[in-house]
C-alpha cells in the first residue's frame, strides 16, 4: 500500500472547537478570539473563514446555500455543491463516460462523503480535529488533520491518503478553494 501526505498551511487562527451546524451540515467550529473557522464532517470541507471582529461576519468562502438564499436561485444543497474550500481526491473537473458509469462524479469522491471524527481534543495549547473517510470507488482512505495551535494566527491541515490497492496508480489531487 502506498501513502500520499500533504501538509497545508492557511492564514487563520487558534483554540476552541465545537460542534456546530452550518448550512444543515454537521461540523465544527475552531476558534480565537480573532478568527472562527467551520469545518465539515462532509468532505472535510473548509466552509467558513471568518473573522470575530467583523460585524457583517463576511466568509469570503463560497457559500452556494447562502447565495440561492438571497439571491432566490435554486439552491444547490447537497454533498458536491462546491462549498468553501474542499478537497477533489481522487480526481479533478469533468469525468469520463467511463467513470460516470461506475458512479463517480466530478472532482472525484472525497468532498462528497461523510467523515468521521477519529479525533477532538485540545492539548498543550493545540487544538486538533482528525476525520476519516474511505472513498468506496477509488479504494483509498483518506484521513485529514486540522490544526489550531494558541497565539498563532494558523489553521494546520495535514491529509493522507493511502491506497487499499495492491499496486501503484497515478492519483489526481486538488485543494480546490472557492471564493
């Protein structure tokens, strides 16, 4: 079996993550007193970046819910709709006819799943998130690590993905934010 890591760093901030509900999907809240960033058991997505002293709360993230809102278009819930900052594993943009057949969707399968919380817990000034996910199609399980560490203004995201397969094969991986 092969494994693949990833380590990305993003402007945001330190302790104190909650569950939370965003847009009907579960998640959590990690938190500073100056940034507050929701992430999603679906997808592991990045769905919100905002910092506590706006008072508008503006996530300069994607938001597709919020836009059919107030907007009155229709309104594209669900896994896939290509909310904030998601992950495309194993694969990025339009799929063959191939791989529509065996039911995969654009950018790949990834976002579109649920995860699971493996791990919450705040230590030694850090705060640590882990969901777990496999992904059925691809036979890849894919584990992402959030980070918020007190007096940093960072989030730490480190991911790895590790094929079930006993061979190697190209994957396509893409950190695909949406602003």
């Amino acid at each position: 079996m092969r494994s693949f890591a990833l380590l990305l760093a993003i402007t945001a901030v330190a302790p104190a993550q909650t569950k939370t509900t965003w847009e009907e999907y579960p998640g959590y809240v990690l938190s500073s007193g100056a940034i507050d960033v929701t992430v999603l058991s679906t997808g592991g997505t990045i769905a919100s970046v905002v910092l506590t002293s706006d008072k508008d709360k503006l996530n300069p993230l994607w938001d597709p819910i919020r836009f059919a809102r107030e907007t009155g278009a229709a309104n594209r819930r669900g896994p896939g709709a290509g909310i904030g900052h998601f992950l495309c594993v194993d694969g990025f943009g339009p799929i063959s006819k191939e791989e529509a057949a065996a039911g995969m969707n654009g950018h790949g399968e990834a976002h579109r799943q649920d995860f699971e919380t493996k791990l919450a817990r705040t230590q030694n000034g850090a705060q640590t998130l882990t969901l777990e996910t496999e992904l059925p199609l691809l036979q890849e399980r894919l584990t992402r690590t959030y980070e918020v560490r007190q007096g940093e203004n960072v989030v730490y995201v480190r991911s790895q993905l590790q094929s079930l397969v006993a061979f190697d094969r190209p994957l396509v991986w893409a950190e695909h934010a949406t602003i």
